[in-house]
C-alpha cells in the first residue's frame, strides 16, 4: 500500500514543478500588467511543439534545444505584445483584466486551430535514446527525464527569483507590480517594464511546455487544461512570490496525482478547484502571498 | 525655471483645471494650496507628465515637457512625491531609495545622494533594511522624499506631505523642506494646511475650483481678507 502512495507522490510532486514554472510566467505576466492572458495554455502548447519540431525535423536533442525554444518564444511575445497586448496599457485596471480576458480567449482559439493544422490532433512526445531510463530509489522510480526537467523549472526559478530581487531591472519590476504610478516617477520606463514582463511570461510558457513535450505528452487542445491550471496554481502561490508558485505548483501536482490514485483520474479537476475555492474563501492572499500594506 | 501656462486638464469628461498658470523660478519655495478637490493634485501631475493637458503648456528652461513621457520629465529634473508617499510596501526602505536612482544619470551620483537622505533622515538609515509596509506614517513620508531626492532633482514637487500626520511630524517634515530647499532644491509645495504652507513659504498661489484666484507672498496671502475667512477662520 505504501509504495504506490510514495510512487504516486514522486510523480506528483515532478509534474508539479512544471506546474509552477508555468504559473510563474501567468503570475508574473497578471501582477505587472493586469493582463489576465488565458491563452497562456496555448503559447506552452506551442513551446511544446517547438521542442517536438526541433526534435523530430532537425535531430536537436529536447534539453539542448530548450534555450531555442525560448528564443522563439520571445520573438513570439513581442509581436503578441506588440500587435495584441499594448493597445490595452491605457485602460484602468478593471477593463485591463476585462479585455485581455477577450484577446486571450480568441488567441487561444486561433492558436488552437493553427497547431491542429500544422501538427494534426494527434498525441505527440518527443521519445529520445534516454528516455526510458529511470531512477529507483527505495523502490519508487523516477523517470530521468522528469527529474530533468522537475530540476530545470527549479534552477530556472531561482535564477528569476535572484534576478527579481537583486538586479535594478528586477527591482523595476516588483516596484511596477506594487504601484505603477509610483515608479513611472522613479523614472521608470513602465511600458517597456510591461513588454519586458510579457515576454518573459510568454518564454517560461513555451519552457514549460517544451519540457511537458519530454515527460509526458502534447496535443494541440491541451491549452485551456494548462491556463486552468496556472491560474489556480497562481492563486494557490499567492501573487508576488516566485517561489510560493513553484510550491504551489507541487502542492497541486501531489493533490491531482493522489487523488486521481485513491478515487480515479476523474477526481483530478474536481481536486483542483476545490482547492482553489478553499483558498479564495479562507486565505484569499494565496499560501505565500503577502497581505497589502 | 518652471512655467505652467494657461492649462486646461481633467478625467474623461470631468474637467479639473481651466486655464491655470504658475510659475517657479530657480531657488523658490512657492506653495499651492487650496481647499480640497480644487485642483491640486491634478496641477502637479500635469506638471510630472502623469495627466496630459489639453490646453496649455508647461515649461521648463523654455522646453515645452508635454511630448515627453513621465519618466523622462524625471530625468529632466523634475521629482514628484505623491499624496501618501506612496512608497513600495514590499520593498525594503533601501530598495525604494535605489529606485529613487533608477534613472541612469542618478545611479552614479546614487553614493552621494544617499549619504545625503540619510543625513537628512536618520531614521531611514536605521531602518534600511526594513520593509518599508513596516513603517509608520511619518517615517513612509521621509522616505517618499527621501526616494524623491535619489534622482538629483532641480525641482521637488510636493504632495500633502502633511496629510495625516501628527502635529509635531507635520512640524518636523516641515522643517526638513525648508532646508531641502536651502540645499539649492527648489520645491512646489501643494498643501491643505494653508497657515502652516503660507508661514513656510516665499511665495504662493490660492486655486479654487479649478482655477487660480490668488497670488502673492505668503505673509500677503495670510492677510488676504477672502484666504483668510476661508481657510484661517
């Protein structure tokens, strides 16, 4: 009885990580910008395929061809900004999360569509020579390519956490997220604080999702399960905390991978926003979040 | 130094300011004041770049700024400390001075300003690496000027720093804007506390409802038969 329950949280505490990284990314995007993009599902969909195309069309090893993916990403993320995401800068915050809320959900639709084009509706994953090797450890397995990528979201994290805390650009950023009038007056330029968040937002996406494409596997409508997913992982975090979002991101991993064990993969959603609902109405701050004032 | 000539502003259909002109000249304390919702607030931030007129201009050195984005004016010169202080809660006290420095040409004075809030503000030395939500009232609004001062600035605007202090804070801040100003900072002071602003001062303006009604010294104002049954009485 004990070592499925030990296996069970071994693999839910892996996908977790990628939860979290993903989640950063929508938390990072909705605490500096008050844009509530739900088509971040869709732009992880799209790093997923990247890293599969990179894969299967020109040979590139998946972790080798990560900081690819991320390029390709962010040259994406400008033109989004650019072409869908700057116009809404002017609005109040009400009509920010309103209209972002729109764009996002039509983009998402459109991504959707494209990638059944170009990849068809077929489940994809990227299968190298390593792939099946695994880590036993007291009886639990650990796939290696799940660690792999469990410990890239991580180090990735922690980078953004120093970079947040301790570079001026960093400081520019937690300062806009706090108050973006204040900082235009510390001669911050905000509008390229927000261009800077989106596409770093856009990036961790497409790293999340390229290395979902590793573990586990990819379809072109996986998108609204990832946006439900980051967004109930970002409140869980609590906004303004890096590392309370990976966390956060565990904890929903394990949740969603016992309870799926104990009560069947059905319960896995129904875990998930019950544990969003209980954080709305008992610690609407999130696990690590910080009250105001 | 710097001139707001004959500004019309305001909030989507709500107008704020008509025809409203002043000027500071190099060295001046000069105080704004005026009863609540007359326009304050608004004449600053039109002057900051954060509202943009739709009449008028403003003016510094002979430079219109109002193509310029907000966080330019700053680096031109200009510091504006908002109502509340508005200090990043989050931060630490000496995350929000840096800041205060964030623009390129104030990063590499930012030693020498530092050393200059701290002798200004003890306080914040002691509490630098203290969370800045975790400071009372007035400690939030010396660092507001505190921050203000990192950018090196020609002119300090200067929202109710006041508000909602305690007498003797008010008393304390007060004093410490008199000898910014002394320290070559020329400053634009927008208060409700009109007898305090007008003793402080050289020189100030009266706005009501949107426009200016007044002029002068602050001992003329304080004598001022209609300053004096509306605000003094």
């Amino acid at each position: 009885m004990l070592a499925p329950i030990a296996q069970n949280l071994a693999f839910g505490i892996l996908v977790g990580g990628l939860y979290g990284i993903a989640a950063v990314g929508l938390s990072l995007v909705f605490g500096v910008t008050r844009f509530l993009n739900v088509s971040h599902g869709e732009l992880l969909m799209l790093g997923g395929y990247a890293g599969f195309w990179l894969y299967t069309l020109y040979h590139v090893d998946p972790f080798v061809g990560l900081p690819i993916v991320v390029l390709l990403m962010v040259v994406l993320g400008v033109i989004l900004y650019k072409l869908l995401f700057a116009g809404m800068v002017k609005y109040p915050e009400e009509t920010k999360v309103k209209n972002t809320l729109l764009v996002g959900f039509g983009l998402g639709l459109v991504l959707q569509n494209v990638a059944l084009r170009l990849w068809t509706a077929d489940d994809r994953g990227i299968t190298t020579t390593y792939s099946s090797r695994v880590i036993s450890l007291a009886g639990v397995r650990f796939p290696l390519v799940r660690v792999a990528s469990f410990l890239i979201a991580l180090i990735v994290l922690f980078a953004l956490h120093q970079f947040l805390q301790r570079t001026y650009t960093g400081k520019a950023i937690r300062a806009t997220v706090q108050d973006w009038e204040a900082a235009t007056l510390m001669a911050i330029d905000v509008q390229k604080v927000y261009l800077l968040t989106f596409v770093l937002g856009t990036a961790l996406a497409g790293m999340a999702g390229a290395l979902v494409s590793v573990g586990y596997s990819i379809q072109p409508n996986m998108g609204l399960e990832w946006t439900l997913i980051t967004l109930i992982v970002m409140v869980l975090g609590g906004l303004g905390s890096i590392m309370g979002t990976f966390v956060a991101g565990v904890v929903l991993g394990v949740a969603q991978s016992l309870t799926s064990f104990w009560l069947g993969g059905a319960f896995r959603e129904i875990v998930a926003l019950t544990l969003f609902l209980l954080v709305l109405i008992l610690r609407p701050q999130g696990l690590f979040g910080v009250k105001e004032g | 130094m710097l001139e707001v000539e004959r500004i019309d502003a305001g909030y989507k259909d709500l107008q704020a300011l008509w025809g409203v002109s002043l000027r500071v000249e190099e060295g001046e304390l000069v105080a704004l004041v005026g009863p609540n919702g007359a326009g304050k607030t608004t004449t600053l931030k039109v002057i900051s770049g954060l509202v943009k007129p739709t009449a008028g201009n403003v003016l510094l050195d002979g430079h219109s700024l109002l193509k310029e984005p907000p966080h330019r004016i700053v680096e031109m010169g200009i510091s504006q400390v908002l109502e509340g202080g508005r200090v990043f809660t989050g931060l630490t006290v000496m995350e929000n001075l840096e800041l205060g420095a964030f623009g390129m040409k104030a990063r590499k004075t930012k030693d020498r300003n530092l050393k200059r809030v701290f002798g200004l503000f003890p306080r914040l030395e002691e509490r630098k690496r203290q969370r800045a939500g975790t400071l009372s009232g007035g400690e939030r609004q010396m660092l507001a000027i505190g921050r203000a001062l990192m950018s090196n600035p020609r002119i300090l605007l200067l929202d109710e720093p006041s508000f909602g202090l305690a007498p003797l804070l008010v008393e304390q801040i007060f004093r410490m804007i008199t000898e910014i100003n002394k320290q070559g900072v020329t400053v634009l002071l927008v208060e409700q506390n009109v007898r305090a602003a007008l003793e402080l001062t050289q020189r100030a303006y009266v706005i009501e409802n949107g426009r200016i009604v007044g002029e002068g010294s602050g001992e003329a104002l304080l004598s001022f038969e209609s300053v004096r049954r509306a605000y003094l009485a």
